[in-house]
C-alpha cells in the first residue's frame, strides 16, 4: 500500500523534469511534459491499471470493474506547472489517485477507475488554461491551434513535434456515458483549511473567472511643461482604477486582482500616452462576478470621463463556475468523516481546476488538502506527511462511497 511519505517522494521525484532548474518549470508538449507522463504511467502500471496517453497528451490509467467495459469513475489532477513552482499544485492530486487506484485493486467495484493526469491545467505555454481537460471533455476551437508559445511555435507545430496527430484531437474526448463521476484531491491554495486547523475540506464550487484587458488611453506630453490641468495621464487614470477594484472586492464576496500593467510610452520625462493592466476577476456565482464586472466597468467609465481618458476593454477569458456536485460532496464528505472529522469544512475554490472542464460531460467533485499558510505557485508550497495520509484516506473513503452508492442504485 502506498504511503503518504512515497507520495511525497514521488512529487519530489517529478520535481526532475523541469526546464529551468533549479526552479521547477513543466509545460505542455515539452520534453519534460514527455517524461513527467513516462514516470506516472510507470506508477499508474504498478498499481495495477492499463495505460495509455491520450491524443491530447493526458496520461491515463484504467482499471475495469467488476464487469469488463462499465462507466468511470476517474481520479486526477494535473501535472504541468506555473514557472517557478511549487511540488505539489496539480502532481499531489494525481500521485494520490494512483496510490488509491493501488490501494483499490482487490476490489470489485461497480464501475471501472481510471486516473488521468492531466497535461495543461496552467495555461503556462500557449496562454489558453485548461487545454487538456477541455480536450477530454470534447470542447476544442480551431482557432487555437494558432496560438503560439514564446518562442513562435504554434499549438499545431508543438503537437507534431511531441508525436501527437492534430487530426486526431476530437478522440481525446469521453462521452457521459462512459463516466460515474470525478473526484479530484488538491491542495487548498488558499489559508481556510490551515485557520481552522483542518486537514481536509470539501468544494462546494469552482470560481468562474473573466479576465480582461483594460486600455486606458490619453495623451502622451512632455512631463516638464505640461501642467496638471492640461494632463490625460493614462497611468494615474489606471491607478485610479487599480484602487478602485481593490477597493469594490474588498467589500464584497468576489475576488479582483490585477497582475499587470504596461505603459506607453515608457520613458522618465514622458507622461503616459497609454496604459493597458489586466483584471482577473472571480466569484463563487457567475450572477455575483457579472455583477462586480458591470459595477466597476461603469465606476471605471466615469472617472476616465473625468480625466479626458478613453477607456476600452477587451475580455480574454471566461469561464463558468463549476459546482461539484451534491452526491460526490457527499461522497468526499463520508471521505473526511471516516478520518475523524465529523464536521467537514465546506469551501468554495477560488483557483480554477481542471473538474471545471470536466464537469462539461460528467459529475464531479473535489477533497482539498491543506497547504502550510496557502502558498501556491511558488516553490515554498509545502504539505504535510499527515495531512496527505489522511487525504489518502478519505480519497480511498470516498470512492468506496461512491461505490456503494452505484453498487445500491443498480441493485
């Protein structure tokens, strides 16, 4: 039976493929990508299931029910990473799904496992989070295979020159039919778990995000003889922004952040012409993010009129909250009870997760793991020996669960 301490070691392990040591750095279709799903699937044949990587690079493992060909109940994670990392966001999910599908192989269970690990949760190469996932669950734009990494190569080239066929995309996807449910175990990225001095805590539902990029435009002048009343400073107009959408999310349930500002034209003795940030925003509701995107673009409007700034906006992504499902809370639930907990901790997940995906063609829920002081992407995320033995636990709990819940409806 695998432990906690070779689960541990086996993160430690997958920490190797990195392409940019000493800092941990593992992105889609890259060799490291090769070789992270190499070792997995190694581990995956140990514990018992049947291999194979999907023709969207997911690395997969089945192990057939008590009859051959019933509907999946999967376990995963994810196992690329932000640069800079930490062990154990997306990897701890999916070594702990093999040590349970390992743990699980004597019994007869009324549908097959498979775990997966899957291959572009981050986004990190091409910019498009969720690219493995969304594959599997059949959602797949022609448009993207034009993104491009850093370096210009495309989505298409990068899959060709990893051994996949591009043709052949559309076959990573899985029918309803073919699955139970999915159950994702991941550390909590966030301090609720370890404030209540918790080990384990269930999802009640994902964030659904937008992201977009604001554009604040005035009038680039020489910082020396212009006065004030005759300035449209693009940055103070974005700044003024930036305090606002701190400000408005503070006070309310939804999370605002802006991680980055360019300006032009840049130099010291020039007043800003432009200013473009980002903005990523999330609610545990799609009607409470609309809500403060339709609030604070209007709040933005208004003072950029003030200041004789054009303000445009372009939205970059979104994505729909995912709520998990009630019976596979339950599930996890029972998980965490049989560890001692009798009261579970409920959360709703501020990051996104590959279930959000999922959770397009099947049931899906998620076990959150503690992480000391809600580090993440960054390479001090840390997890303790305890609390990932009793995530195991609760994980083997869970799908036992979910077993006698299939196991009575058919009977």
């Amino acid at each position: 039976m695998t432990t906690a301490r070779e689960v541990l070691d086996r993160c430690a392990e997958l920490d190797r493929f990195t392409a940019t040591p000493p800092q941990l750095e593992r992105v889609y279709l890259s060799r490291e990508h090769a070789s992270a799903n190499a070792v997995a699937g190694r581990w995956m044949e140990q514990a018992g299931l049947r291999t194979w990587q999907d023709p969207a690079g997911n690395q997969c493992g089945r192990r057939e029910g008590a009859t051959p060909g019933l509907p999946a109940l999967l376990l995963g994670s994810h196992l690329d990473t932000v640069p800079d990392a930490g062990s154990y966001d997306g990897m701890l999910g999916v070594v702990m799904a093999i040590a349970v599908a390992g743990r699980l192989r004597d019994h007869d269970l009324p549908f097959a496992l498979e775990v997966i690990g899957f291959s572009d949760e981050e986004g990190t190469r091409f910019g498009k989070a969720l690219l493995g996932s969304q594959a599997f669950a059949g959602v797949w734009e022609e448009d993207w295979w034009d993104l491009r990494d850093r370096d210009g190569v495309t989505l298409h080239e990068a899959f060709l020159e990893f051994g996949l066929d591009p043709r052949r995309v559309g076959d990573a996807a899985r029918r309803p039919d073919e699955l139970v449910g999915y159950l994702e175990a991941h550390i909590e990225q966030g301090p609720y778990l370890e404030a209540s001095n918790r080990s384990l805590g269930y999802v009640t539902t994902i964030a659904g995000a937008r992201r977009f990029r604001l554009t604040f435009v005035g009038e680039a002048r020489h910082a020396g003889g212009t006065p004030y009343h005759r300035r449209r400073d693009a940055l103070v107009g974005a700044s003024e922004a930036i305090t606002l959408i701190e400000r408005r999310a503070r006070e309310s349930e939804c999370i605002a952040t802006v991680g980055r500002i360019e300006v032009q034209p840049g130099a010291i003795n020039v007043i800003p012409g432009r200013a473009d940030i980002s903005l990523d925003l999330r609610a545990a509701t799609d009607v409470e993010r609309d809500e403060m995107w339709s609030a604070l673009s209007a709040e933005i409007e208004r003072a950029c009129a003030i200041r004789g700034l054009r303000f445009e906006v372009r939205e970059t992504h979104r994505a729909p909250a995912m709520p998990c499902a009630t019976w596979l809370q339950e599930a996890v639930m029972a998980g965490i009870r049989s560890i001692g907990d009798d009261d579970p901790m409920g959360l709703w997940s501020r990051a996104g997760h590959d279930a959000m995906a999922v959770g397009r063609v099947t049931d899906v829920g998620m076990l959150f793991v503690r992480c000391h002081d809600g580090i993440s992407h960054h390479p001090e995320e840390d997890v303790r020996e305890l609390d990932v033995t009793a995530g195991l636990d609760a994980l083997e709990a869970a799908v036992l669960d979910v077993a006698a819940r299939i196991g009575g409806a058919r009977g």
